[in-house]
C-alpha cells in the first residue's frame, strides 16, 4: 500500500530572509549568545532533500510494490520476529538496485496504532530485491510500517503496512496536544517552535534549539544523525499521512535544526525529532493540532 507522504521540498517552503530572522533567535529560545547558524543558505535549501507523494509518482514508480512479511508467523510483543520486504515493479519483477539515501538503503519507521511506539530502523539488504531485519514491539495492538526508499533512477518512494502484534496492550490513550514543546534529554534542552500559527497546507518553519541543561549555553557540538543535523517524523492520527522531514542546515552542528514543513490536512499530528551528541541519538516526541 502506498502511504500518503508528502513534499517537503524546503526551497519552495520558506524564504532565506526568514529563516535567517530565526537562527538569530527570533525571541523563542532562553539561549544566550549568538544563535546564527553559517550551515544555512539558500544553495543549500535548493538541495534540501525531496519526498514524493503518491500524485507526484511517475507511472513506473507507481508501479513499485513492496510486500511485507512475516515469515515466522505473527509477531508477539517482547520476542523478536524476522520481518521480509520485497521490492518489484510494475512487471512483478524484483527491483534490485537502490540508492543510498541519509547513508542507509532503506528507511523503516514503526509507530503503534496510539502514536506512543515509535522506531526508525535499517533493514540489511538481502538481494533480489528483499530487505530483511528482526523486529521486536514492546506491546501488543496494532501499528503501522513506514519504508522509504529508491529505486536508482527513480524519487525515493514510501510504502506502508500494518501489522496486529500479539501480546498484552497498553490502556488507550487520548491524544492531546502538547502544552509544551521542550524536553531535557541526556543533558541537553530542546525546545521546539513553530514560526506561526499551525494551519494546514501552510509553509512553517519548525526549529529545534540546543542548550545545555544546566548552563543555558547553546550546544555547537551537535553531530550528524545518519547524514545530518536531525530527522523528524510527523505522523497523523489517523495513520495516513506520514512525513518524513530533513533539516535545510543539514550540515550543521547546533544549536539549531530547521526544518520547512506543511501538514497536508487538519488534526492532530505526533513529532518525533532525532538527534545526536556524544554518540547518543536522542528521541524528542510532541504532538500538535494543526488548524
């Protein structure tokens, strides 16, 4: 099944003059000190980096299949299950040759059915146009499978699945919006803003920004995250629309990430952000109502 993913082409979203106003701080981040960022520039965000949507395939990628299974048998939470994914095309032949993309093959991300599991995952290329890796859910209950990945000589695609995994579930949750968008991880304050009010089919500017807990200090020491300063994942409610955004600084090492987003519809969306220090990839999740 091909999964609702949408462009994030940051170029065409935001304007440098803008994104400049918030580097510098634009009165949103406790930071002290200089916050400007020598990582962004317009040549770069004419680079940022391109999901194509289902409108947006060619014939030949709308052809691309990809089948999910579960060899083993059905999953169950706490055990790891072997899960195959197989890659043809239109002709039902094996797609065997991928570039790589954010320095991996193939992207998977798993979210639970309430938004509250969340993994982003490499499966090994097998060959033959089969992608193969042990997965383990902590719970049981439904959840949703995100690959991105392209075929040479096409835009990256994204194909999707759902999976019940057996094993005892959590209580359901309601979700809510986040009163706040900041979190202390492993040392290191994130906050998150947007440049406006969320409205749906609207260019945003979100940027996260890198302090040191204790001090206050912005953080330059940043490293890249499979290829850059951070990824974000926005998923919906509904577990239809599935974004996959990279950063327009992509090569920078702090104290921001900015990214150019627009949420294709209304509704609440749950953000997980990813990041990297000292070797430690911190996960910061918030979840947003877009009007």
């Amino acid at each position: 099944m091909k999964s609702m993913k949408w462009v994030m082409l940051g170029g065409a979203l935001i304007i440098g003059f803008a994104l400049t106003n918030v580097l510098q701080g634009a009165g949103k981040s406790k930071a002290s000190g200089d916050l400007a960022d020598p990582y962004l520039d317009p040549f770069a965000m004419s680079l940022a980096h391109r999901h194509s949507g289902p409108g947006m395939e060619t014939a030949a990628e709308q052809g691309v299949t990809m089948a999910f299974e579960w060899p083993d048998g059905k999953p169950r939470a706490g055990e790891q299950s072997r899960l195959v994914m197989s890659v043809k095309d239109k002709g039902g032949n094996a797609v065997e040759q991928f570039d790589i993309v954010n320095e991996k093959l193939i992207h998977l991300v798993i979210v639970s059915a309430d938004l509250q599991q969340f993994q982003h995952i490499h499966p090994e290329y097998k060959g033959g146009g089969k992608y193969e890796l042990p997965v383990q859910f902590n719970t049981g209950g439904e959840y949703r499978l995100y690959a991105d990945f392209q075929p040479s000589g096409m835009n990256e695609l994204t194909r999707m699945s759902s999976v019940a995994v057996a094993g005892q579930s959590l209580p359901p949750g309601r979700l809510a919006a986040s009163p706040e968008r900041s979190a202390d991880i492993n040392g290191i304050h994130v906050e998150a803003a947007f440049d406006q009010e969320l409205e749906a089919r609207q260019a945003l500017t979100l940027t996260y920004t890198f302090t040191d807990a204790r001090s206050g200090e912005p953080l330059r020491d940043m490293e890249l995250y499979l290829g850059a300063i951070g990824h974000v994942v926005a998923v919906d409610e509904g577990l239809n629309d599935y974004l996959h955004i990279h950063p327009l600084n992509w090569a920078s090492s702090g104290p921001q990430a900015v990214f150019g987003v627009s949420f294709p519809r209304s509704g609440l969306y749950q953000m997980w952000g990813q990041f990297q220090r000292e070797g430690q990839v911190i996960v910061v999740p918030f979840t947003v109502q877009v009007k």
